[in-house]
C-alpha cells in the first residue's frame, strides 16, 4: 500500500515530459488492460489491480446495457431510421466512456506503468497491422500518426513505400515458396518427380 500511495503522489508532480507518456493509443490500451498477462508485464499491486477491474467491470456493464436497449427497441419493432440514429449515439456515447474510463485507468498507474503500457499497445497496433497487410505498415495507423505528428504528405510518403515493401516482400515469398518445394522434391523419385509435375502442369497465373 506505501508503494501504491507513493506512486500516486510522484504521479501529482510528475514532470511534463513524463506526463507526455501517458499518451496511449485508445481502445487498444484498453483491450491490453483486460489481458491479465499484460497486468501481470505492469506489475500492478493488489490496489491497482482491483481500481482498474473495477474500471473495466463498469465499461463492460455499460456497453452491455447498450446492447440491450437497442435490442429491446428492435424486438418492440422501432422504426429502422430511428434504430440507425440510436445506434450512431450509443457509438459516440460509447466512445465517450471508453475515453473516460481510459484516463481514469491511466491515472492509477504510475508513470513508468504508463510508459510500458503504450510500449505494448503500439506493438499491438503493430502486429495487428502486419497481419492485415502482410507488412509492417504500423506507421500508417491512426494512432500512430497522431502520436508521431505525421502529417498528410509523410503519411502519403509512407503509404507509397510501404506498397513497394509489399511488392518486394510478396517477390522474395514466392521466390522462398519455390525454393522450398525444389528442396522438397529431391525426397521424389525421378518417376515421382515426372508424375507430380503431370499432375500439376503449366503453371495458372492470375
């Protein structure tokens, strides 16, 4: 408990510099904030943990009442314009309370827990972007681009290169691919070889 209160008073006259740290990238620091493995990276005490679960219990309830009121209003056959209009709110309300609990979540850790906290969800960001695009694109997020001031002409810039990246990385697989199946086929007898490339035949380009 002495760490914890110690913690919450460095946070009080934390430098500017610091302060910047507790930058976060959205809704990803939150879903990080639900894996118990990335509590457990932060090294939160007993305190920490049961501020911030209660914080998360409490976003949970609230879009979980969402859902409810709109499917009550479904199931009482609203008017399909007015069903579009509520849901549009409850995305703006929700977004609201996910800012809200965010900041509230980020002021009950200390500064270097926030640091590390932001360290994970940009890898996070990162690894979700390489698995959309086949290439490291993490720049090119909204969050990053905010975090790093990159304006228009730079993302553009970066958007242009990262194609290129692609190109060349979709190359050198299809170069690896090949490489691997010759490499596979010395186990094939010669008359294997024969009958595996019959089956096959000319190659079909898209």
């Amino acid at each position: 408990m002495q760490r914890f209160f110690l913690g919450v008073c460095l946070l009080a006259f934390v430098s500017p510099a610091v302060a910047q740290e507790k930058t976060s990238f959205g809704e990803f620091t939150l879903n990080a904030m639900f894996d118990k493995q990335v509590q457990k990276e932060l090294d939160l005490v007993d305190e920490q943990r049961a501020e911030i679960s209660e914080q998360l219990k409490g976003l949970t309830e609230f879009r979980n009442e969402l859902s409810v009121e709109l499917r009550d209003m479904k199931s009482a056959g609203g008017a399909e314009q007015a069903l579009l209009n509520r849901r549009d709110e409850m995305r703006e309300e929700l977004k609201a309370q996910k800012k809200k609990v965010e900041s509230q979540v980020l002021d009950i850790l200390l500064p270097h827990q926030q640091k590390r906290l932001r360290e994970v969800s940009a890898q996070y960001v990162n690894r979700e972007a390489m698995k959309q695009n086949k290439v490291n694109t993490g720049l090119l997020t909204p969050q990053m681009l905010e975090y790093l001031d990159v304006d228009d002409e730079q993302a553009k810039r970066i958007a242009k290169r990262a194609e290129k990246i692609r190109k060349r990385l979709t190359e050198k697989i299809e170069t690896l691919k090949k490489e691997a199946m010759e490499d596979l086929m010395k186990e094939l007898s010669s008359k294997q070889k024969k009958k595996y490339r019959d089956l096959m035949g000319e190659e079909f380009k898209r």
